[in-house]
C-alpha cells in the first residue's frame, strides 16, 4: 500500500501511517524522540516546523514532503518587515507602465561610473559577511537602483555587460539578506534577477550561484523535492572537467550539490544525501583550500566538510556531528563567516545533546557577542538556548541568562 494519502492534511497522513504500521502515539513520539503530546497535537490538526515533520517521517521510514499538503493559508497581517522592507521592495520588484517598463526613477543624479558600482557591491557584499543587516537595509536599495539605472542607461552600449554582472552580484547579494531576515518570496525575485543577468551575459559560474541561493530560499520554504531537481540539473549542466577546472567553476558547481544533499536530507533521504556531500567533497579538495568570490559565498574543503555535519544533525546524530567537527580541515582558510556562524550552531545544539552543556553555551556565548544581528534572526539559536536552558539543572549561570534574555525567553 502507498505511503501517499491523497487529499489529506499532515495529521491525518501521520495517523494514517502510524496506523498502517500498528503504533500507538505513544510508540510514535518513542521512536521519533518526541514527546506524546506534540504528536497528538499534530495529529489533532495542530501545525508543527519542518524539523518536527523531518523527526516523523524518519520514524515512519517516508520522505518529509509526505506531510506537506497544499492548501490556502490562513489570513495574516502584515509583519513589521513588510515597512522596513519597501525601499527595498520597490528597486527590486518596482512597479511596471503600461508600456511594460519597469519604473525605477532616477537612481542618482550624477553620472554614471562602473568603477564606483563595483566598488559599492563590493563594499555591500563585506558588509553582508560581517552580519550588519541593519546597515544593510538603508544601503541595499539605492545600490539596487543605482544598477538598473546602469543597465538601462548603458543599453546599446558594450559596456552594459559589466553593468549587469553588477546588477546581477548586487541582486545575489540582497536575495542573500532577504533570506536571513525571512522575506523569501522577495528573495526569489531578487535571485531569480541575478540569474536572468547572469545568462544574458553568458556567465555560467554566475547563473550557478544564482541557483545555488534560489535552492537556498526554496529549501527555507520547505520545498526540497524541487530544490534537487533544480540543483542537479543545474550541477549537470555546468559540470567541469576536474583536470582543468578554475575555482569559480568548482565553487559553483559544488554549491549546487551541497544545496542537493542538504534538501535530500531534509527530506530524509540519507543515501542521496551523502552521494551528493562527497560529489561536493571531491571539489572542495580540488580546490585545495576556501575560495571566495568578491561579494559572494565561499567554497572549498572546509565549507564542503560542514555539509555532512549539518547532515548528521538533521539526521539527529549529534554524536557523530560532534566527531566530524574534531577532524575539519585545517589550515585551508577560512569559510564566509554566514555559512560559519551556522556551522557553530549545529556544533552547539551537537555539544548540548551529547551533554557538553559548558560547550555548548560558550559557543552560543561567542555568537552572541561576535555577531547578534545575524543570530537574533536565526530559529536554530533560540532552539539552541531552549536546548541548553532545559539540560541545565541548577541556577542558569551568567552567560545562559544573557542567551535566555537576548532570545526574551523565560527561564
């Protein structure tokens, strides 16, 4: 019989299936390590997080996006994003004429320069990977105009290739924030630009990246199955001969599979998964050491090591996670300092659930100090202070109040 129940919510197909398999929801929350109560409340149509529904299905032995059913969503109010967001909102999706134009205004009223372009994409992109997202928001929107007046003022003339790979870093660079602050519809207009550039220029390496950071705002949508359709094809297209290959294109081709492994592990399929990371490994150690593109990503063996700890937390092998931070690479440089602070996330959920409560809260501490703007958006850090805050048995000491504060969580 089919693991697939047809027009049915996620209570229902779990019921179902734990049916099907003769448990009883006590001997469901066993198996999957939650707790009875979260398992009838799910079951009672209550709504969960995709890491609960990734728990259920490794316990039921099916894929995660069983328990994703489409539907409408309930009616909500604007968030407080949606203000602070629309400068930005407007030089990314402005409004279009009736000619069909897109109605930018004027970005500036000096004269054009390419040279002082790249120099601010270069400058915003530094910006973005020392987590100052505040400064981030006032800058981003008239960087973003400032490349479409570019593009279009330079139509016709040789040098709007150069201004679209500058619309194009620049569009990959605010998909990128809009994503850490949860704006991922916004996000994929944005990215969804920068790839449209990318291929009109002919650049490859940079159409890959623009995958790369779709799959990103896909996966956080929870739409997995399509993030390994879009990345595989994509790694296929742009596969390079490892004997002759340059950095740009083993870092771009190894961001398409690590984002492969990681939705096939979301969506609990191991074995994909690790085919994907090692596919990911080998052009990491190609490269030798971390590469970095200007206002890009990094990629090299660390960044492709850190795709199977992250694999063995969503697996909920924190053990195995905690030995494969001990054998990192070193010495190779260092990776962007995004896809690092989410690595120490993992370590400190991995160090709390193996008991290493001091551990775990010393990196929490150093994330917290080192960089707030971008933990205070981050659901895994407010998991992780949970986690820590519930493990500890006497009087939380200093470090974990301030963590318990910063999150406005009780005690």
């Amino acid at each position: 019989m089919p693991d697939t129940i047809p027009h049915a919510q996620p209570g229902d197909r779990i019921r179902t299936l734990r049916g099907r398999r003769g448990w009883t929801q006590e001997e469901l929350a066993a198996a999957s390590g939650l707790s009875t109560a979260v398992i009838k409340k799910v079951e009672q149509g209550g709504t969960a997080r995709m890491e609960t529904y990734h728990t259920i299905a490794t316990a039921l032995g099916v894929v995660t996006m069983t328990f994703v059913s489409p539907g409408p969503p309930d009616p909500v109010l604007n968030g407080p994003n949606e203000m602070v967001l629309a400068p930005l909102r407007a030089a990314v999706a402005p409004a279009m004429n009736l000619a069909g134009q897109p109605m930018y205004g004027t970005a500036d009223a000096e004269e054009i320069s390419l040279p002082r372009l790249e120099k601010a994409v270069s400058s915003l992109g530094a910006i973005y990977h020392s987590n100052r997202y505040d400064d981030l928001a006032a800058l981003l929107p008239p960087l973003i105009l400032s490349s479409q007046y570019h593009v279009t003022h330079l139509e016709g003339d040789p040098e709007q290739q150069e201004a679209l790979r500058l619309r194009a870093d620049g569009l990959n660079l605010a998909a990128r924030y809009l994503i850490q602050v949860r704006a991922h519809d916004l996000a994929l207009i944005a990215i969804q630009g920068s790839q449209r550039d990318a291929l009109a220029i002919g650049d490859m390496q940079l159409a890959g990246a623009a995958v790369s950071v779709q799959a990103w705002a896909m996966m956080r949508q929870g739409r997995f199955r399509e993030v390994m359709d879009l990345c595989l094809h994509a790694a296929e297209t742009i596969e390079p001969r490892m004997s002759s290959a340059t950095h740009t294109q083993l870092e771009a081709w190894g961001w398409l599979l690590a984002r492969a492994s990681a939705a096939a592990a979301r969506n609990n399929q191991p074995v994909e998964a690790e085919e994907y990371a090692s596919l990911a490994g080998l052009a990491g150690t190609r490269m030798g050491r971390e590469y970095k593109r200007s206002a890009g990503r990094s990629f090299g063996p660390l960044t492709a090591a850190l795709i199977k700890t992250e694999n063995a937390m969503i697996a909920g092998d924190p053990a195995r996670a905690v030995a494969l931070y001990e054998v990192l690479p070193r010495g190779v440089g260092r990776t962007d300092n995004s896809t690092w602070n989410r690595a120490l996330l993992d370590a400190a959920r991995a160090n709390a659930r193996t008991g290493d409560v001091a551990r775990a809260t010393e990196i929490m501490t150093k994330l917290r100090i080192e960089a707030p703007e971008w933990l205070r958006y981050q659901q895994l850090g407010q998991d992780a202070t949970r986690e820590i805050v519930s493990i500890v048995r006497r009087k939380l000491n200093p470090n974990q109040k301030a963590l318990v504060a910063f999150y406005n969580l009780t005690d």
